[in-house]
C-alpha cells in the first residue's frame, strides 16, 4: 500500500464531498486541534470545498506556538550559561521570546545546535564530556515518549552531563480548557492523530461525555480530514458525541503502551503555561523526583527577567479559536514569516504561517 | 600520510605553480588554457551572454553529482536560461586548507565531464588558499560566456496570457538528495541529484520555436518561487495544477518526514519554459526526447487572472495561492 498517495485520490476526496454537501444541514463549527491538519486544509483548500453549513477554526494545536514568553526566556538565558550546549528542533530558533530569540543567541555566540531526535542530543553529551547538554523537550505527547526514553538511556549509561527542559504539553487539558472557557462555540472537534498513536482514543472519550461534542481522530491527508469532516456532520446530523477514530492505519483504541510506560517512568503531570490559555493544571509534564538530576531548571542556573508580551500581537486569541490570523492588526504586515512577531507566523504548522503562505482568503 | 592542499598550494610559488599545471591545466586539457597568460583570448561576434555563480554547497560530494559538476551545470544553465550556446567558463577555487588532494583531482575530473558533456572549455582560473576555519573545505566561482542566436528573444518578462507552461521533469531530487547527506538526517534514500547541462536540450528546444518566451531554471526556491518571478515580471497570473507536476515518491515521503513541500525544493537539472500554445506539443517532444527531459509535463498556463501571482489547482480540485519561498524551510518538530 502506498501511504501518501493512496489518501490522495481525488476521486474519492469528491465522493466525500458531496456526501458531505449532501448531509450537512446544521450549521456547525469544528475545531481542527492539531497545526499539521490546519496545513493540510489550507494546502488542499478543504476549506473552499466545504459547504456553507461548516466553518472550521484552527486550535492550539501547535507545540511551538503554545509555548509561552516565560518558557522561551529561560531557553534564551540557558544558552547564555558558559559551557552549555543547546540542542533542539529546528521549529524553536527563530521563535521570539520577550527580548530576543534563541537564533540571535546563536549569532552572538551561544552553543545551540539543531538535531534531529534525541539520540542526537545524547551523542553531543558524549562527545562533549565537559560541556553541559540541554535538549528542549518541547512537544505533545508525540515526543514526550523518546524524551523519556533519552533519559532513561543517559541514566543507564551514567551519563553526568545530559539535561532535558521539560516543557512537554498535553493535549486533553487544553481542549477542556478552550470548552471551558466558553469563548468559542464548537460543535466538533478534530482530535490529533499523532498525539492519539500516542494516547490512543480513551482521553478523549471523556470530552465527548462531559462537553456533548462530536470527537474524530483524524491523519494528515487529505482523505483523511475529509472522512472525519463527514463522521462528524454524521454525528452533528444524529444528535451524537461519540469519539470515532478516522485513522485506523496510524491509532489503537488503546494507543501505544510501551510508549505510555516509559513516559509514566520518567514524567508526571503538572501545571504548564500556555500562550493564550495561561496556566492549566495537569497539561504538562515534569520530572518525576528520581529523575530529577537531569532537570535542566534545577540543576543549571536560570536567570530570567519578567516575561514581555509583543503589542498588537494577537497569538493568544488565534490559538484559543476566539480570532482568525486576518484579524490580526500585524499580519502580513509587520509579522512575516521572515521577521515574525509571534510564534504562530515561525512554526510551518502555525496558523499564521499557512494563512500567509496559502494566502488566506483564497485557500480559507 | 594523505597528501592535503596547503597554504602553500596558493601562494603563488612552486607548490601553486604544481597544482595549477600538473591538477588543473593537464586536467582540464585545451590550448586557451594551457597558455597560462593572465586572460585567455577569444574572438566572438554576436549578442554575448554572459553570468557567473559561486557554489558553496555542504557536503561538496552527494549523491548523484558533487561541486565540481554543480560549478559547471550551474553556470552553463544560467547561460543557456538566456538562449544562449555556451562557449567559455573560468573557474575559481577558494580552498580550505587541509583538503585532501584526492578529493580536489576527483572534483576537477567532475568539472572535466562536465564541462565535456556541456561543450564548454575552461579557459581562465584562480586557486587561492586559505587558513582553516576561513572556508569549508571548498567554494568554487564560475563565470561564463555564450552567444545568443540572433533570432531568439528570451526574457522573463515575456509571458503572454494564453502561454502554456512547461517543466522538464521532476521537481525536488537536488534539494532532497543534498538534504539526506547532511549530518543528523539519518533517512536513506537512492535518490540522487538531477544536477545536469541544460544547453543541448535549449538548443533542441529553440530549432523546433525560435518563439519561446521565458526559460528559467527552478534552482534555489523551487519552481513555486521560479513562477512566482515569472507572474510578477510579465504582470501575469500562472495557474498550475498539481496533478500535473511530476515529483518522485521518495521526494514525496521526504518532504512529509521534515514538513516541506516539493515546490519550494531546489532543483539543479531542470527547466521552466513559458511558450506559445501554439507551439508547445511540439517543444514538448522534442523535449521529452532529450536524456534531460523525458519526463516533461505541461503543467499549466498563464492568464490574464490574478496578474502576478501563482494559483495552483489542487489534487482535490480546489485553489490556493503559491506564494515564494519566504525563509529557510525548517523541518517540523511533531
């Protein structure tokens, strides 16, 4: 089976939507969480060919966007400590924080390094006995997992030098968050599909109950986000909230095990600040005591100044679904993708990034 | 010990004297060059072309080609992008100190194949070197010299609205193949660089329609920020389709692994024409019998809509803008 094609074909990505034009009589608001599935909608100008019963927004479903100015300031003042190297995912240099961003502490001479995966980080921590090595464990449940496990692995090889910045986020706590909030209406909501290979479907088997909300785990093609549009106008249509899963090839009802363990192993729930959606409890994840020595916050001295928010920068409202990028006073304009003013414009799976590169009012 | 490029090879003195004859003038083989005066000497009449490039490319060896061969297809297809037969290069290194001889007899080898293949001769250079840490490894400048038949009259600035738009293969296979190389990104891939002289297939191209408007290579920025140029120069709208746009599976699983698209990749053997419709089957064949070629695709056309902007029509019969390449694409982190 060819993976990429397959759920590409534009014979069937019609049938789905004239069924949905054929079924879709409500009118209804979804929610696509996850900034992968806001790039494939804009990419393939799902939202044009949808009908005038639907309106979809984009959640907060991107890691870098979410991360908040005060998390980003201690990434910049770790760099700046003597003898620390970075390492990261390329998504996080150009993010702005209050004063400056991690590539223009690169540029004035901090040790930041892009990897890939964590086995990188670890090589770099082995290859630099005398230097201290952060990875930024930014990221959903997707990532949380290979987190831990570089963790447990630096332990195993009593390793003295190797540091995580835990600023993992959870993805269920921030759906009820935005619920909670009752700024945005929403009859449905796109549920991530990476997070859920991860989670599985139970997580959100709870939203659906407490809030009466349609939930679909959907993949990232176009076929894929298609099928979940109609299960949920299916749902809408029947009254229902249910979770059904639109991506059986990548998710289990229970979701991966092995991955949940190592990630129970090595993290706990905590509070976690999110950009526009402030602190939630329990919607990140910290170091369990035993692991404690390879808390970067802990074991380095981080010294911050008091966090600044951008002016006009309307990030916060983008995430929580409550404003669209073109509402936004900055957008296109003194925030580009080449000098963004909020993380929304940095990240390829921000908001602001696919409006401005998709061009907004054609592809939404 | 390996024998490595010293200081010393740049100076100007006997070490130089050796590199420069014994690596480059015996490598490169033909009479302007092994003069070794200060300029080589030729005598030209006609509309001149003229272009040059610097080629600074991390890993200097990939798959499917290495700087050498980039150095010579590069400036040869900047050349044949005007029309223009391309007759002369000269070609300068700047030389990290500590390279390994080996490596620089087998990038002058490539330049000599390619250069063979490309009809062009090698006619004037420079070696310098400098201290390690100065460079990497290597970067080659090449300039070149063609001459443009005078009937054709290609600019990018000549799109007509009713022109069909062609490209001559498949998109992607440099930028990726680079990419598989570079250190960390640990995905294996046969793919390798389409990296190749353009100028036969132009010439092929231009004795079917001495009417072709624009040609362009979509190099760094890929063929969305190619067109994007093109819209914008000839106060046209280009619309594509996406079904259309020949791209490699393995292009494809990459670009979804790091988040980029095939659009905004760079490619380094590859054309875009913007011809008349009248005369576009036949550029096509002639194309497609080219060794350059043989995927060759109308992919769209331009219009008197949306002037200065590209719209593609997707797989799934919808529309969106394709905008230039705005930064470095960044691979994505979930």
């Amino acid at each position: 089976m060819k993976f990429i094609t397959e759920f590409r074909r534009p014979e069937l990505a019609e049938g789905l939507i004239s069924q949905i034009h054929r079924e879709s009589r409500t009118k209804a608001r979804f929610m696509e969480f996850c900034g992968g599935h806001t790039v494939t909608i804009f990419r393939y100008g799902i939202r044009q060919a949808l009908p005038k019963t639907l309106e979809m927004v984009s959640g907060p479903g991107c890691p870098v966007c979410v991360t908040a100015n005060t998390d980003l300031d201690k990434v910049i003042a770790l760099s700046r400590i003597p003898k620390v190297i970075i390492t990261t995912f390329g998504d996080m240099l150009k993010v702005p924080g209050s004063r400056s961003s991690l590539e223009e502490a690169k540029a004035s001479g901090a040790d930041v390094r892009t990897v890939y995966s964590t086995t990188d980080a670890l090589k770099i921590a082995r290859e630099n006995p005398d230097r201290s090595v952060v990875f930024l464990g930014i990221g959903f449940e997707t990532t949380a997992p290979t987190v831990a496990a570089s963790i447990l692995k630096a332990k195993e090889a009593g390793m003295e030098n190797y540091y995580v910045l835990a600023m993992h986020k959870l993805c269920p706590p921030a759906i009820r968050a935005i619920l909670d909030s009752g700024e945005t209406r929403l009859e449905g909501l796109i549920c991530p599909g990476h997070v859920s290979v991860i989670i599985g479907a139970h997580p959100w088997e709870s939203v659906a109950h407490d809030y009466h909300i349609p939930c679909v785990i959907s993949g990232f093609e176009p076929l894929d986000i298609l099928q979940a549009v109609s299960m949920l106008v299916a749902q809408v249509e029947k009254k229902e909230a249910r979770v059904e899963i639109a991506y059986r090839r990548g998710v289990r009802p229970e979701g991966n095990p092995e991955a949940l363990r190592i990630m129970d192993e090595v993290f706990e729930p905590g509070p976690a600040q999110w950009r526009g959606l402030g602190e939630i409890d329990n919607s990140g994840l910290k170091l369990r005591s035993k692991y404690q020595r390879f808390d970067a916050e802990l074991a380095l001295d981080i010294v911050t100044e008091p966090p600044q928010e951008p002016q006009g920068c309307l990030c916060g409202e983008i995430l929580r679904g409550v404003s669209s990028p073109l509402d936004c006073p900055l957008f296109g304009k003194t925030c580009t993708p080449e000098r963004p003013v909020g993380p929304c414009m940095v990240s390829s799976e921000g908001s602001c990034s696919a409006y401005y590169l998709y061009g907004g009012s054609l592809g939404g | 010990m390996e024998d490595k490029i010293l200081l010393a090879h740049g100076s100007g003195g006997r070490l130089a004297h050796q590199l420069i004859t014994e690596g480059f003038v015996r490598a490169l083989n033909n009479p302007r060059l092994a003069k070794l005066d200060d300029s080589a000497v030729f005598d030209l009449k006609g509309n001149l072309a003229f272009t040059t490039d610097s080629y600074v490319i991390s890993p200097i060896f990939f798959p499917g080609g290495d700087i050498g061969n980039l150095a010579v297809c590069g400036t040869v297809n900047d050349l044949a992008m005007s029309g223009a037969k391309p007759l002369y290069l000269s070609l300068s290194f700047i030389i990290e100190e500590g390279l390994p001889q080996s490596d620089l007899n087998r990038i002058v080898a490539s330049i000599q194949k390619s250069a063979r293949e490309a009809e062009v001769e090698i006619v004037t250079g420079d070696t310098k070197v400098v201290n390690r840490g100065s460079a990497d490894k290597l970067f080659i400048n090449t300039a070149g010299i063609g001459i443009i038949p005078d009937v054709v009259d290609i600019s990018g600035s000549n799109a007509r609205p009713g022109d069909k738009v062609i490209l001559s293969g498949t998109i992607g296979d440099h930028g990726i193949a680079v990419l598989s190389q570079r250190e960390g990104l640990s995905f294996t891939t046969r793919l390798e660089s389409d990296c190749a002289p353009l100028a036969n297939m132009v010439a092929e191209m231009l004795s079917v329609s001495s009417n072709i408007h624009c040609l362009r290579d979509p190099t760094r920025g890929g063929l969305a920020t190619t067109l994007n140029e093109l819209a914008a120069q000839s106060n046209v709208g280009i619309r594509i389709e996406e079904d259309k746009i020949p791209v490699r599976e393995e292009v494809i699983g990459a670009c979804e692994m790091l988040g980029l698209d095939p659009i905004y990749i760079a490619n380094e053997g590859k054309l875009v024409a913007i011809v008349p419709a009248e005369d576009a089957e036949s550029i096509l064949d002639i194309m497609r019998s080219n060794r350059y070629g043989a995927k060759t695709a109308i992919i769209g056309e331009a219009t008197t809509e949306h002037l200065g902007r590209v719209v593609m029509k997707t797989s799934l019969g919808t529309s969106r803008i394709i905008d230039m390449l705005v930064g470095d694409p960044l691979p994505r982190i979930c």
